[in-house]
C-alpha cells in the first residue's frame, strides 16, 4: 500500500484519473459511525478521497489520517479497517468492474491467499 497527500481533486477530475489507470472507476460516500473489521479485498485499487475526513489503519494498527487529495494505491489482499468517525466522499478505481467482485466485498483476513 502506498498513501499520497496530494492537492484535492474534483469528483471528475479523479474519476478521469483512474480511468486513466485503465481501471474502473465507482464513487460513493463512506460513512463508519463504528470501526470495520480488519479485511481484505480480491481487487487492486486506487481510492482519492473528494471531501470529508476520517480514518484507516492497517494490520498493525497504524492509523493514518484522510481529508481531501489523500491517495491510497493497495493491492489485492491489503489488510485494512476504515475507522469510526470517517465520513467521506471517496472515487475508488479497481482493476476488476464492480458488477464482477463477489460478495461479501470485505474479506476475513483469514481467508486472505497466501
């Protein structure tokens, strides 16, 4: 996983983006009024946080601040949790069209490939 503060970006601007990428782009508002549990996901991703603020933090339980600009590039299988509080706009490129993730999106760590 890689984690970029860069200058914030327009919905469109950041959907441009990851489809320059070559990835299929999905946006939405991510909203925890509790923390996840630690997952995983089948896809590689960039995700670019539009507005709002919050946070993640990873398998070791490093936390790591987002607000408008922030960049998270993480391959498939990047144990994560999005914490409580967070509440943000967020365009999301993966290397895999929605319509194909099978669900539940979020993976049990335990499941993860080795």
């Amino acid at each position: 996983m890689t984690f970029t503060q860069g200058k914030p970006l327009t919905e469109q601007e950041a959907v441009d983006y990851v489809q320059s990428l070559g990835y299929y782009p999905l946006v939405f508002d991510d909203v925890h009024d509790a923390d996840e549990e630690l997952h995983w996901h089948e896809f590689d991703s960039v995700a670019m946080v539009i507005s709002g603020t919050g946070s993640f933090a990873d398998e070791t339980g490093a936390v790591t601040n987002i607000e408008p600009g922030c960049m998270v590039n993480a391959s498939a299988g990047w144990l994560h949790r999005t914490l409580a509080g967070t509440n943000t706009r967020v365009v999301l490129g993966s290397n895999t069209p929605y319509s194909e993730w099978s669900h539940p999106i979020n993976k049990d760590p335990e499941s993860r490939p080795q």
